[in-house]
C-alpha cells in the first residue's frame, strides 16, 4: 500500500494555479502539492510499474468526472521547495516518477523538477491533458485530451451548481469547452516526446470525435500518430462506475484497433487517496 508519510495538504487556493505564493519563497522554487506518494503506474503502458506519484495543485481545465476534484474544482496543497520534493521521492524506492495534478504543466517549476529528477537518472512520466507545452526532461508525455463528454454542463457538476452559474460568462461549461483541445500544444509535446495519447471513454458517442481529433493532429504533427499510441481508457473513478463503462470500452479499443487500458489502482485500491 501507499506509504503514510504523506503531504499534509493544508492551505487551499482559489485561482487555476493554486495560490499567489507559488513558483518561489523568497529565492526557492517552490510548487503546490497536492499528495505525494508510492504506488504502482495504474494507466497506459506502463501499467503495473512501482512508481512515485507527485500531484501538483491547480488546473485549467473542470472534467465533471475529475477523480482529483480537489486539485481542480477545490483545489487543496501545501507548497513545497523542489529540494523537499525531491527528498520525499528520494526517500522512496522507484526508479520511476510519475508527475500529475491538476495539471502539472501549467507550473513553470515543474520543469525545474523534471530537470533535478532527470539528473537523479529518474524515469519521468508527465501526466497531462495536453493544453499546454514546456520544454522538459519527459520520458513518457502521457497525454489524456479531454473530449466533449468531460466538460461540465448543468446536469453534470461535480458541485450541483445552479444552471446559470456553471453557464454564465465566468462559469466552467465555456471556459472548459474554450480550453479543453489546443492542437498546437498537441502537436508540440506528441514531436517533442514518447507519448502515448490516453482517451477517457464513457460510451460509443466518443468514437467520432476521438476519429476527428486524430485525423487533425496527423494533419499537423511532424511525427506519426500511430494506432497503437492511441489508449481507450474507461470512464471511472470507483470500481462500481467501472463496472458500468469498461467492457464497452474494451470492445471499441478491439473495433477500432487501438489499446485499452486498464484503470489498475481502481482495481486495486476503488478511489482511496494516495494510491
Ligand atoms: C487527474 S488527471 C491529471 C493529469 C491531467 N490533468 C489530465 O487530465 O491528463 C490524471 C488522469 O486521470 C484521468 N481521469 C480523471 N478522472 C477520471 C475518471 N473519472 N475516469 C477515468 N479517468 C479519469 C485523466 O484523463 C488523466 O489521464
Ligand atoms: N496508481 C495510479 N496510477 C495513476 N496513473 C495516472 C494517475 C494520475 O492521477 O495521473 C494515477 C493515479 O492517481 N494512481
Ligand atoms: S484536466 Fe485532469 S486534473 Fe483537470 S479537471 Fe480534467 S481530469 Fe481533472
Ligand atoms: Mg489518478
């Protein structure tokens, strides 16, 4: 099981990076963690693998289904120098480091740690929804573009918001909607790294739009966007819900000839923090 020494996350931030006090304390870089700890990789190919987990703080982004609502919706952290990052994941036994949120790359530290674990000889995976590029020590950019069935409308919030709020012009339906594909910053991180493209199914109607967006990267990328990058990944957060969603999604992944992957530590572990 995940290790107890975690993160206490404490001071909790309003705006989509976290708080105004990020990035340094004084001269230390520093960034918003969420939690921080051991597990296996439970996504994509590198399923199975013993890895530390780094969960940073703040998102872009409002996916009704977020399984991390409170590096999103509410978001929640305590700031940390990258060098107490670094001891913490130090402190641990895998060789391979897995850098999520939120979104990790909207945090221009996050470069910096990637520059400090890359030079510990760390493997690193970015978890990232692909609205953003930074130029960084990445082995495995895991990257999971968020389709139209992720944005929050009325009858799907997360926070039983009232209609004209989750509206309006401030409200997440259009700004999640506004953000959710930018295919420059796509095609930047598929030609800058190993990546695998991870889609989060919820039912048949993905199909078409997960069809479209590749044929539009394809157009625009310098590298190939092979079937096999492509992961069909089904939507759940709890063991019950995947129950509902991954038989069908391992059915598309056969009918379409692209991967699925299993969602492990939900397998394993249903939703409990930390794993
Ligand atoms: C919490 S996100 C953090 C990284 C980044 N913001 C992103 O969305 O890729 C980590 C992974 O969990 C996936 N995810 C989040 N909620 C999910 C859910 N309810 N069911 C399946 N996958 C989910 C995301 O698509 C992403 O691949
Ligand atoms: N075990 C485990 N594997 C994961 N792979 C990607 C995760 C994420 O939240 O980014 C994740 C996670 O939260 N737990
Ligand atoms: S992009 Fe990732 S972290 Fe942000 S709301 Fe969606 S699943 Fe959650
Ligand atoms: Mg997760």
């Amino acid at each position: 099981m995940p290790v107890s020494d975690s993160v206490d996350a404490e001071s909790t931030g309003t705006g989509d990076r976290g708080d105004a006090t990020e990035g340094r304390d004084g001269d230390v870089p520093t960034l918003p963690i969420n939690e921080l700890f051991a597990s296996l990789q439970g996504e994509g190919t590198l399923a199975g693998v013993p890895s530390t987990f780094v969960r940073t703080s703040g998102c872009n982004l409002r996916c009704w289904f977020c399984d991390s609502y409170h590096t999103s919706w509410e978001p929640t952290h305590a700031m940390m120098s990258l060098e107490e990052i670094v001891a913490e994941v130090e402190a641990r036994d895998a060789d391979h480091v897995v850098l999520t949120g939120g979104e990790p790359l909207l945090h221009e530290e996050s470069v910096a740690l990637l520059e400090r674990l890359d030079d510990r000889g760390y493997h690193t995976t970015v978890e990232t929804n692909g609205t953003i590029h930074r130029d960084a020590p990445i082995d495995l950019a895991s990257i999971s573009p968020k389709l139209e069935s992720s944005t929050p409308t009325p009858e799907r919030d997360p926070r039983g918001e009232i209609p004209s709020e989750s509206q309006g012009e401030g409200g997440w339906e259009k700004r999640h909607e506004n953000a959710r594909i930018d295919l420059e910053a796509l095609s930047a991180l598929v030609e800058a790294y190993p990546f695998q493209l991870k889609f989060v199914v919820t039912d048949d109607d993905d199909m078409p739009e997960i069809l479209e967006l590749l044929e539009d990267l394809r157009g625009v990328a310098d590298v190939p966007v092979r079937d096999e990058d492509v992961l069909l990944m089904p939507e759940g957060a709890t063991r019950e819900r995947l129950a509902e969603t991954r038989n069908r999604t391992a059915e598309l992944a056969m009918e379409y000839g692209f991967r699925y992957t299993p969602r492990l530590h939900v397998d394993l572990w249903n939703d409990a923090p930390e794993t």
